[in-house]
C-alpha cells in the first residue's frame, strides 16, 4: 500500500484516540487542501498492509483506525483490508473522503473494493474540501458541505 504517513494516538481525526492512515495519491486535488503533499499517486512510500495492521493493533488504547489522504477510495482494496481488521479487533472505522456518499455508492455497483470498503466503515466524513465553505465549527469537517454519515452502526460505548 501506498501511504503518505501514519499516525498513533491521533485525537483530532474522529472520536477517541485513533490510528490515522493517509494515503498517498488523490485526483481530487481540492484547492486549499491540507494535505496536498499526498496528491502525487508516486509519493510517499510503499508499506505492507500487514505491517499497517501490525502497528495499529500494536496500541492497546487505540479506540479506532482512521483512513485519510490523499483519497483512501483511490487505494480501496488495501483501505478495505485495514478497516476489516480494524472491525474484528473492535475498533471502529472512520473515513474521510472527497468523494460524496451519493457518487460512492454509484461506484461500489462496478467496483468491488469500494463496496467492500464502504462495508467496512463506520463512519464516513464525506465531501471535497471547498475553500470558500471552510469552518471550524463543524465537528469534523473542513467545509460546510461536507457530512458525517453513519454507515455501520458502532458499538454502544463508542464516541461519536
């Protein structure tokens, strides 16, 4: 998998303290974005997935794996393994993306690895970022327009 970092204990990519994965490439390119040094799909650095796994799990406290960008759609397959092994260790899966849920759900019809990500999430913040639409009062989200879904419910104790 192509990633442009990771990060352990993370407490401003959703809810509890999170193992946060960004990605590396994104064609979405959102003016004003934040993380544009993850745009180049040749970027970052190449990681096994089952060392991913390895350091997210290595955490006792970790109350969830967030997935990040770049764009985690654009790396579905590998996104989709983490948040599985994510979900049967108890964690919960939160992805952020600048795709909307509407356009997600139209690929996830000819595209196996989104459907089998989108099954694997909890949450999904979805939404390009738009510059002009930035807020800092809405839990989550960059810009007015993006939304915190609920895909699959979460267990009881989990933030939200």
């Amino acid at each position: 998998m192509r990633i442009a970092g990771l990060v352990q204990d993370s407490i401003v990519d959703g809810p509890g303290l999170r193992f946060v994965v960004f990605t590396q490439g994104c064609t979405l390119r959102c003016t004003g974005c934040h993380n544009p040094d993850t745009w180049d799909p040749d970027g970052g650095r190449e990681m096994p997935v089952g060392d991913i796994i390895e350091e997210m799990l290595s955490n006792p406290l970790t109350d969830g794996l967030t997935l990040s960008g770049g764009e985690p759609f654009e790396q579905a397959a590998d996104c989709a393994g983490l948040a599985a092994a994510a979900l049967e260790k108890g964690l919960n899966v939160w992805v952020f993306t600048g795709r909307t849920y509407e356009n997600l759900l139209m690929e996830t019809v000819n595209d196996p690895a989104a459907k089998a990500l989108m099954e694997n999430t909890n949450v999904l913040v979805d939404g390009a970022f738009i510059h002009k639409e930035r807020t800092y009062t809405k839990k989550w989200c960059a810009s007015g327009n993006q939304r915190v879904i609920e895909i699959r419910a979460q267990a009881p104790d989990d933030c939200t």
